[in-house]
C-alpha cells in the first residue's frame, strides 16, 4: 500500500463559522489527490464543528475525523500525530487557510534542499478572508543552518508550527505540552534540536484570519505566564 505524502493535522474548536472554509482550502490542494491524509481533530467544542467535521468526512475518504473530550490546543496536535501517517506534516488552525499550491511548494522545496523542515510566510487576513495590505511576511528564498534556526528563534515565525511542512521523524518521541499557551515557544527549540537545515520559501501560503475571539486574541490572566515560562526554557534551558 502507497503512504501518504503528508499528514495534515486540523485541531478543531468552535470555529463553526470558518471551518468548512479551512477543510476545503486542504481538500483542493494540488499535490497528488490519494498523497494527502487530513486529519480533523474534533476537541470537544460546544458548536456544530463535530457534525461538520463528520459530514467534510463523508465526502472525502481522505479525511479521517478523532472525536476526543477537550484536552486544549496541545492536546488536539498531540492526537493528530499519533494518527498521522504521512512522511510529511502540517499543521493548519480551523479558522485558517492554506494557499491550493502550499503543500506542493513546500515538499519540492524540500526535495530540493534536502530540508527537514521548510517555512513560508502568513498573509494576514480579516474574518472574511481579505487580506490586510501590508500584513505579509512573505519570507526569503534561503536554506538556513541549524545553529542559524537558534539564532531567529527571537522571531515569532520560527516558533509557530503552522507556517511550516515537517519531516514526520522530527516527532518521533516528542509531543506538545498538554494544559499551556504557547506551546509553539515550548516545542520548536525541541525540534530544532533534531534540524540539521531549514529552508525557506519567498511566498506567504498560510492565511491567517484575525478573529477576536481566539486563542491569540484573548485577554491576559495567569495562562498569559506560560510565554515567560516557554522563553525562559526556550534560552536557558
């Protein structure tokens, strides 16, 4: 049996206005139709994001569906890693998009440089999906050494996991922490430990909608220390 060329992981949680949206930017992807496994991981929310991650399923038999009680952000990507049987991975939030040519860009890119991990930029866009001019960051055509990855570890784009495609061995033992924020600062000097280049790709592929009531966008409280704790790790320890 053929495996598949990538495992795409959606942690799913009350983004029922925005899902389908996210499912199909996935579905459309135009590397090999049969070489794409997406993997939505239902995380227990009060919408109807449960019922239409089931129906996206019935439509699309590479679309494999973990329902799960909450267990948070982490806990999601956690279970859609044990499930993921692709070479490559890739992280995509339910309110967001990917770009049709993303995931084929990015593995010849990898193809190409021998990269373990390859990152491409966000375009930043509002709740309808129009992108904010200006707000790019579109990236530099680049392969990047390890010790040079530490060195930008400063830079919020190397810490997210979302604007990245992953060789699925960097995983292998290693999971995000369950019960914090942050957890891209916690994880991604982890990763990187077992870099040995990254390479990087001049275009922004990740849309990233800005919605208020997110994650990113929540009021600060003690969860809020969790990024002081996960910098502190990430520099000294």
């Amino acid at each position: 049996m053929e495996t598949y060329a990538f495992s795409v992981i959606m942690a799913v949680y009350n983004t029922e206005k925005f899902l389908e949206e996210a499912v199909e930017s996935l579905v459309h992807q135009t590397y090999g139709f049969d070489k794409i496994q997406l993997i939505l991981v239902d995380d227990g929310p009060p919408d109807s994001c449960p019922s239409l991650c089931d129906a996206a399923a019935a439509k699309d038999s590479r679309i494999r569906v973990i329902h799960q009680k909450n267990r948070g952000l982490s806990g999601a990507r956690n279970a859609g890693l044990d499930a993921a049987e692709g070479e490559w991975i890739a992280f995509v939030d339910s309110d967001d998009m990917l770009l049709p040519q993303a995931l084929e860009k990015a593995h010849s890119t990898a193809e190409k440089t021998g990269a373990d991990v390859v990152l491409y930029g966000f375009a930043f866009t509002d709740e309808n999906g129009k992108v904010y001019e200006g707000w790019d960051t579109t990236q530099y055509d680049e392969v990047i050494p390890q010790q040079e990855i530490y060195n930008r570890l400063v830079i919020g784009m190397y810490q997210s996991m979302c604007n990245k495609l992953f060789r699925r061995e960097l995983f292998d033992g290693l999971r995000l922490p369950e019960g914090k924020k942050f957890e891209d600062t916690y994880t991604a000097p982890r990763i990187y430990e077992r870099v040995q280049k990254m390479a990087s790709i001049p275009e922004s592929l990740y849309q990233y909608r800005q919605v208020p009531e997110s994650i990113m966008h929540s009021s600060y409280s003690v969860k809020t220390l969790d990024r002081v704790e996960a910098c502190y790790q990430m520099f000294l320890g």
